[in-house]
C-alpha cells in the first residue's frame, strides 16, 4: 500500500464536509458528562473522518502512530473489535525511516511508545478467516484531516483536552486532528496474508479463557472504540458510515493508479440525517454462534435480511430467493464480495446472463449490463438497499498487456462480485452493499440501523432547497422546519446513546431467536448446474455448453414470488444483444436459460492473469 503523504481534502470534498453546518439549531438534551463539549459551551462535538478507497478497493483511513507520527493507512473494518499495524521490526531496512516500509509500524523508532505486558505474545483469530500474531503496544495515534460537526450546526476550531488512560499525556480534539495517548493497540507479528493494518470499528466479542487465550475478545484495554468513550469523546461505543461518496467503477479501475481519499465519512458518535433517505430502522444485533466453543456474541453487525430482489429500470422486480426469506447476515466493510446463498447467485446469474467458469471458479458477465439501469434489492424490513449491477461487476483487464478477457462480439467480460456463501459458512454483505447504505452501529446497545444512503447530488440538492427558502426556519427538538419546499427536514446532527439510535424507528423481526450458526465451508462447484458452466480449452477458447429454454410462464408452483406478474423481463444492452430476464421458477436443476457465450482470451498471458486474479478472490 502506497504512503499517503498528501491527504488533503478537495474543493468537493470540502462542501461535502460542510453540508451539516448550514443551519443552528438546538439540541436534545443529553448527558453533558460523557460527550465533549467546547469550553464554555453546551455544543456537542463530533469528530468526522474522511474516508479512502485504495486500489484494491478497501476502504482505508489514515492514521499516524508514534513520535515522530508514522502514516499508515488502516482498512476499515466493522466486524473486528481491534485495531493493529503491521511490525516492522524485523525489517533490515529500518536503519531510518527514509528506508523503511511505509506500510509497516516502527516500534523502536518511536519516542513514546510503550510495550504493554512485554514478552506476552496474543495469538487472535477472528469471523473473517483473519489470523494474527503480536504484541500489545501503547503509543500515540492521531486522525489527520478531521472535520468536527456539531450538533448546533456551527464548525469550530477550539481545541479539547482530556486526561485518558491515568497518565499524564491527554487526549487533544481540534478543527482537523484528533490525537489520542496513550491507547493500546496489536503489533503484528505474523498474519495470514494481511497487507496493512486494521481500524475495528467492531463491539467486544465473547469467548472463555484467560487473558491471554487467542479465544478471550474480552480484554476491552485494546478494543479502539473504548478508547474513544475513555477520552469522552463519544458519549457511548458507536459511529455511523456513509460511502456513496465513493466514485469507483469498473472503467476507472482498467485505469489503474487511483487511490480515492474522500469516498465517504466515518462520524463518530452521531447521525447525520442529511447523509440517508427515508426511513432508518434499528434493529437488535443478531448473534453468532461460534462453533467450536458454543458460546454466542453480540458484537457484530449482523441483521436480518429478508427477500433479495432484482429490478430493471422499469421498476419491475423478480425475488431471487423466495417470500418468507429471513436469514442473518454479517454486514463487514473487510469484504470486497458478498457472499450469498447459491440458489441466490445462480438465480441473479440467469437473468443478467452470467457463466460460471469452473477452472477459475468465478462467474463472468458483459461489463455492459452494469450500463442498463438495473439493481439488486437487499431488503430489511422496511428499509430496501438498492445495489446497482455496476456495483457488483469488477474488471477482468490485466494492465501488462492492455487488454480485458472478452466475449467472441468484442464485448469486455467482467466478474461478478457474488460468491457462494460456503465458502464461509454465513452470508455477508461487503463493499458494494456498505457504498449504498448508510449505516448506523450502537456497539453499546448492541443495535444496528440502516437506510438507503443519500447521493452527493441528494445532499447538494437538500441544502440548496434549505438554502434558498425565504421564510424564516422554525426550531424545534425534532430539528428544523422551513419552507413547504423543505417541511420535515431534518439536518440536525445527534448524539448515538447506549441503546438509542436518533431519527430511528426500531423494529422487531418475525423469529426473534434468529442466530448465525455458521455451516460447514465447501467448494461452490459442486453446486452449479452444468448447464450453467463454461470449460477453458487448450486454445483458449471458454463456451458453455448449448441450452434449451424452459416454460417461463409463471405458475402456481413456483418457490419464488414478485411484486408484478408477467413472463419475462427485459434487459437492453447497448449493443445488438440483449437479455431477457426469465421469471420461471427452479424445478429441480432445472433452470430457464437466458444465454450463452463464448470467452475468447486474446493470449495465455490473459488466461494466466485470471487464474492468479481468482486466486485472490477476496479482494476482487
């Protein structure tokens, strides 16, 4: 990963991060002991971090560690409670840092740090299939680039200080730098295929054992949002997440180099009602139930998802599970796919036109049904998050030799970013999920909110139509009312309390005992039907083999249901070709079938490509 010397904040970052500060207004009354406030007043403080994406398509923010600050770029992750860098301590190099691995912590060159229980060594796994091995350390960190909003609508430079860990070293919280001293925090040793360090934004997790059992999660000196609440800087563990800022797609990613500083905002603490539409419903943290200690937790966010849809841009929709769908699933910024259950995948395949190709075990799609206005619609109640396909479709170009895996037209094929989800054992919803959302995570009250994430454009739009309005605004508890233009608009930011989540309605789900046990991992291959897979020949040439199309006629037979009844539904593509999305139900193995093609790699150096690509799948 790459040093990001220069964070700065754009022009349209910066009316961005001013959105929430156009109108004063009051604010509700809450425990004035345990948020920070500015000297003399009873303004409530939030710290709002700029969110990065990097060219692996994690989302980062950036930090520095120690004296003299070391920048690292962290990546962000909603399911892990801790918070570590990598150890460059056995990096020969390090003679100074002009020669060091700038992705890598230099404990020794630190004037402040500290080793915390020297010689004790924490050997951690965690939900993700991640595995470390360090040290615990106390050292300075501070977050460049800080915003602060406020819960009066103003912006202020003023400078906090507050007492933290019993030491004599405080916390300080300006205009545009938040550090904090001393908290604790991992020293990687050794992990499995990490490439940067880690930012938990996850709650305490419970397992038995000792204090320094790879098991125990409960040690809560080095769980990072703790040491937020410590500095009484948020009034409980929590935070809201907001990355439709992020201007990714599959054509800027063929263009290489193009690590993105301002994707989205990390608020600590509070809700920003201009960064969400509609409804934002709470709902209680799901458990997960580990398997080999039969002990639950309820530190992650996970959620009960409902019916999976997909929707063309005539609004008509197709459930690509079935009615009564209800299963828990880990919502987790580490995550670049999303995993889902195979019926699931298969069914989104069928109607975008996907083949799987066993030898690589990937799905592979046209690029150009990104381009047709259709979605995937994940839905949670009454709140539905709309993923659009784009989103989910990421490139198959291979920069050595300038070229993209193609279908035998001409047209670029990308791959699909779904992945079965026994793979894992449990569902989860990554990156393309989280850029359309916005999330809300009291770890305290173990809840979790969610609402469909307003667009950069939405916001503009809000504040001008505030803006702009000539009658005068009325202030209320609720937040603002102005004109009729702007009536029920609400921009006050507002504290999160432990089980109180501000502007949410909080919902109970059918099946309340609802738990994540995860299933056994196995290879997603044995299950696809073979009509929907494609062999690799020695030439290079991918064909599938030929298909026949079932009845699409709905019938009362059908597993799956739809808001609209009709036969099929169509898809343009910008070419010749179209596809028609079929509304048939599965029988058996069975399916309808929309389409085949032929992949036609231009040189072994593609195909080589694509097998390492695959190789990695979790990060593409």
């Amino acid at each position: 990963m790459t040093k990001y010397n220069n964070f700065t904040i754009s022009p349209r970052s910066f009316v961005l991060c001013m959105l929430t500060c156009i109108v004063s207004v009051s604010c509700l009354q809450l425990r004035n002991d345990k948020i920070l406030t500015n000297v003399g007043s009873s303004t409530r403080q939030f710290p709002t971090v700029l969110v990065g994406k990097d060219n692996n398509n994690y989302y980062f923010i950036n930090v520095t560690f120690g004296t003299p600050g070391q920048l690292q770029a962290l990546a962000l992750d909603t399911a892990n409670p801790y918070s570590w860098v990598l150890s460059g301590e056995d990096d020969s190099q390090c003679g100074n840092h002009s020669n060091c691995d700038t992705t890598l912590y230099m404990r020794n060159e630190s004037s402040s740090a500290i080793d915390i229980n020297p010689g004790e060594r924490y050997s951690l796994d965690f939900i993700e299939g991640i595995e470390v091995n360090g040290t615990v350390v106390s050292d300075v960190i501070t977050f460049p680039n800080i915003t602060i909003l406020t819960d009066d609508g103003s912006k202020t430079a003023a400078t906090f200080t507050k007492f933290i860990h019993n030491t004599t070293t405080n916390v300080t919280f300006s205009n545009n730098y938040l550090t904090i001293s001393q908290p604790y925090f991992l020293n990687v040793n050794e992990s499995n295929n990490l490439y940067s360090g880690v930012l938990g934004l996850g709650g305490l997790i419970t397992y038995p054992g000792n204090a320094i059992d790879y098991r125990n999660f409960d040690n809560d000196e080095f769980y990072f949002m703790k040491s937020l609440v410590d500095a009484n800087i948020i009034e409980s563990a929590s935070y809201s997440l907001w990355l439709n800022n992020d201007p990714t797609s599959v054509q800027t990613s063929m263009l290489g180099n193009l690590v993105n500083d301002n994707s989205g905002q990390l608020i600590f603490g509070a809700v920003d009602p201009l960064l969400f539409k509609n409804d934002l419903i709470q709902f209680d943290m799901i458990p997960f139930m580990d398997s080999d200690t039969g002990v639950a937790s309820t530190g992650y966010p996970i959620l009960p998802m409902g019916p999976v849809y997909i929707t063309n841009v005539d609004k008509e929709s197709l459930n690509m599970t079935s009615k009564d769908y209800l299963e828990p699933v880990l919502i987790d910024s580490s995550f670049i796919g999303s995993y889902l259950p195979v019926n699931t995948i298969i069914q989104i395949a069928i109607q975008i036109g996907a083949t799987y190709v066993e030898s690589v075990d990937r799905w592979l799609v046209r690029c150009d049904v990104g381009t047709v206005g259709a979605h995937i619609d994940f839905t949670f109640d009454d709140v539905t998050i709309k993923v659009p396909l784009q989103h989910l479709l990421s490139t198959t170009f291979d920069s050595s030799v300038n070229e993209t895996v193609h279908f035998s037209d001409g047209q670029s094929a990308c791959f699909l970013k779904l992945y079965a989800n026994s793979y894992i054992g449990f569902n989860v919803l990554g990156e393309s999920f989280l850029r359309n959302a916005y999330l809300v995570v009291d770890l305290e009250g173990s809840t979790v909110a969610l609402a469909e994430a307003n667009t950069p454009d939405d916001i503009s739009s809000i504040v001008s139509s505030i803006t702009s309005s000539k009658q005068s605004s009325t202030v209320s508890s609720k937040g603002v009312s102005t004109s009729s233009s702007t009536s029920g608009i609400n921009t006050t930011i507002a504290a999160i309390q432990s089980g109180y989540i501000p502007f949410a309605t909080h919902k109970t789900y059918n099946g309340s005992s609802l738990t994540l046990y995860p299933a056994s991992v196995s290879s997603l291959s044995s299950n696809i039907p073979g009509q929907y897979t494609a062999t690799i020949f020695s030439n290079g040439i991918v064909t599938a083999p030929a298909r026949s199309f079932y009845d699409t006629s709905r019938t009362s037979s059908t597993t799956r249901s739809s808001s609209t009844q009709f036969n099929s539904l169509s898809i343009n593509l910008s070419s010749a070709a179209s596809t028609t999305i079929s509304a048939a139900a599965i029988k058996g193995v069975e399916m309808p079938i929309v389409c085949s093609y032929v992949l036609d790699f231009s040189s072994s150096t593609l195909m080589a490509t694509l097998v390492g690509l695959i190789a990695l799948n979790m990060i593409i």
